[in-house]
C-alpha cells in the first residue's frame, strides 16, 4: 500500500483519474495497525476501482490539518480532487466495502 505525504498529496490523491481512500494513520495507533491487513487487501482486489495510501500524521501535519483530521484512524475518500466521505475508527472489510459502495 503506497503511504503519500504533504509534498506530494496533491499529485497522489487529488490529481488521481480514480477515486482514493486515504488513510490517516500514526504509527502510536493500535486501530490503524488492525487495518493494515484490510487495506492491503483492498489495494490489491479493488485496483481498478480505486486506490488505497495512507498518510501519517505525525509526519505530514499539513494535510492532516487542511482536512481537519482529529481521530485516528480516520479514512477519506477522494474523487475528482475532493473529499466526498469520512469515515473514522477500524472497521471490518466487509463494512469498509459497504460504505465504499456509493463513492466508489
């Protein structure tokens, strides 16, 4: 799963042609460490749906704060360069892809 940060967040996600869901995340998160599983496995079955990167907060505070991301994990979908749903807290794979279905 590919990891974006401030630099090149812009390039990555809001200029992407598909839909992406971001993960913010930080490395002190046990609820973003049970996804890391998920989510690969989304980035791997779903890649021509749509793509998967996270963005860690601690190292990326700029965008962190540009969405006003305040709980870990918190997951974003970007479509056209912006944000069209936020999610927050770990989640199944299952309900993940349910609250996928209509953004993506």
């Amino acid at each position: 799963m590919a990891e974006v940060t401030d630099a090149d967040f812009g390039t990555e996600v809001l200029g992407s042609e598909l839909p992406v869901l971001v993960e913010f995340t930080a490395d002190w998160c046990p609820p973003c460490r049970q996804m890391v599983p998920v989510l690969g496995a989304l980035a791997r079955e779903e890649a021509d749906r749509f793509r998967v990167v996270q963005l860690n907060v601690d190292r990326n505070p700029a965008t962190t704060n540009a969405y006003k991301v305040l709980s870990m994990p918190t997951f974003m979908v970007f479509r056209d360069g912006e944000p069209v749903k936020s999610m927050v807290g770990a989640m199944a794979k299952r309900r993940l892809l349910a609250e996928l279905a209509d953004v993506v």
